[in-house]
C-alpha cells in the first residue's frame, strides 16, 4: 500500500494511523515492529573507485530511496554535509509538488539534494551510506510499506563523473554479492532537483514520535551511528534555521 497517498497535500501528514494499525497487527501476532520496518545496516565495502577531492568548496549530490523523510534525516547527520533538502527530480516542474508525485506517474521521484564538503566526505563515501544504511537498494520501485515509482532507488547524476563512480560502485557490489541480490538502483541525469513543501523538511527532526519515522527511519540513523561512527554528527544540520 502506498501509505503517503493518505497525506494531506497542505497539512500534517496522516502516516500515522495506518503505521499504528500496522504496528498493533505485529504485535498481535508477538512481533515487536512490522515486516517492513527499518533493519539493520548491510555492511559494504567502500567504492575501489573514489578519487580524490577537487579544488571545489561545495559540491551536490542527488539521490533516492523511498520516502524522503528518511533518507534526509540521514544524511543531516553525516560530517561533512552542509544541507540535505527534500525534493523531487526526475521530472518537470509543473508537477513538481506532493499531490502529483505521490500519483506516480509524473516521473519524479521523492529525492534529497545533498551539499557537502569534498574535503571531508566524498561522493563515493555519501554513496556507501546511501546503499549501506539510507535504504535498501535491492528493492524496485518501492521501499518498505511506500510502494509507487516515486520511491525509486536513483541516483542522478550532476556530471559525467558522478555517473561513472556510481555505476563502477554498483558494479563492484553487484560482483561482490554485497546483498544477496541485485541492486536496483538506477543511475539517471539530473535535470533539475525542485524542493518540496516546507512541512516536508526536517520532518525527522520535527516529528521523532511519528509512528512512521520512530519505525522505519529513526533506526537507520541508529544504524548511522553504529556503521559509520567516524562520519556520524549527533547534532543535525537543518533546512530551517530555527528548528
């Protein structure tokens, strides 16, 4: 079921009834969590492919894996990432808001641009977080309950050589069987990143009690802490300011 369809387009989300029902069916059955919820991090080797900073301050990165909450919220919490926005990319700008994309059909999917400091993170390194812990990578066209090609596994590409690492990346774990399965991210251009709605940002951060978030997202950024402590912040940095 794609329980973001239930989101209110300009008011608080509605993700927790259906999680709470999901959660008390677990329960039931003597299960501490639903099937779907977040587990543990896969354990991947870095990228052989990983070369060294430019001369650059900044640089950005796009990427998706299902809802945008989560995967934000995690990589708020990595050192050396300056901003980590919630979007869309993969489509045009008129449907470029909630209520379009959560059709899926309007190409875009739920994405986070990242900003970061190539002197302290690079952009393979951001990828073996994003496959490591941020999502699964092994899914298509869903992750967890949110089922829809809006959440996507996809990284987009801003150049050529962001292209080339996380198509050698994928490879190498593809031969490595770092999952078990293929993974079915996909490498797309990237067109244009538009930021979603501003009850979209720093959603984890503002809402630690959602059902959804304390199920499914708030143990990846556990798994964060755990897998990747030399990269792990504890305090995140945010889209608002004042949050």
């Amino acid at each position: 079921m794609n329980t973001e369809t239930f989101e209110h387009p300009v008011g608080p989300p509605r993700r927790a009834l259906l999680c709470a029902l999901a959660l008390g069916a677990g329960l039931a059955l003597g299960r501490t969590a639903p099937a779907w919820a977040a587990e543990r991090a896969t354990v991947i080797p870095p990228a052989a492919d990983d070369p060294p900073a430019g001369q650059a301050a900044t640089e950005t990165a796009v990427i998706a894996g299902g809802c945008f909450w989560g995967v934000q919220g995690v990589f708020q919490h990595v050192k050396g990432v300056t901003s980590a926005v919630s979007g869309y990319a993969g489509g045009d700008a008129a449907t470029a808001n909630y209520e379009a994309t959560s059709l899926g059909n309007t190409g875009h999917a739920e994405s986070v641009r990242i900003s970061y400091d190539p002197k302290q993170i690079s952009f393979a390194r951001l990828l073996q977080i994003y496959f490591s812990v941020a999502h699964d990578p092994t899914q298509r066209d869903r992750q967890g309950p949110d089922v829809g090609t809006q959440y996507r596994s996809t990284i987009f590409a801003a150049n050529p050589e962001q292209a080339r690492i996380a198509k050698s990346y994928i490879a190498q774990l593809d031969r490595a069987r770092a999952f078990g399965k293929p993974i079915a991210t996909t490498i797309e251009p990237l067109k244009a990143f538009y930021p979603a709605e501003a009850y979209h940002q720093d959603f984890m951060t503002r809402n630690p009690d959602h059902p959804y978030i304390a199920i499914n997202d708030l143990p990846k950024v556990d798994n964060l802490k755990k897998a990747f402590p030399a990269s792990y912040r504890a305090k995140p940095v945010l889209v608002s300011a004042g949050a």
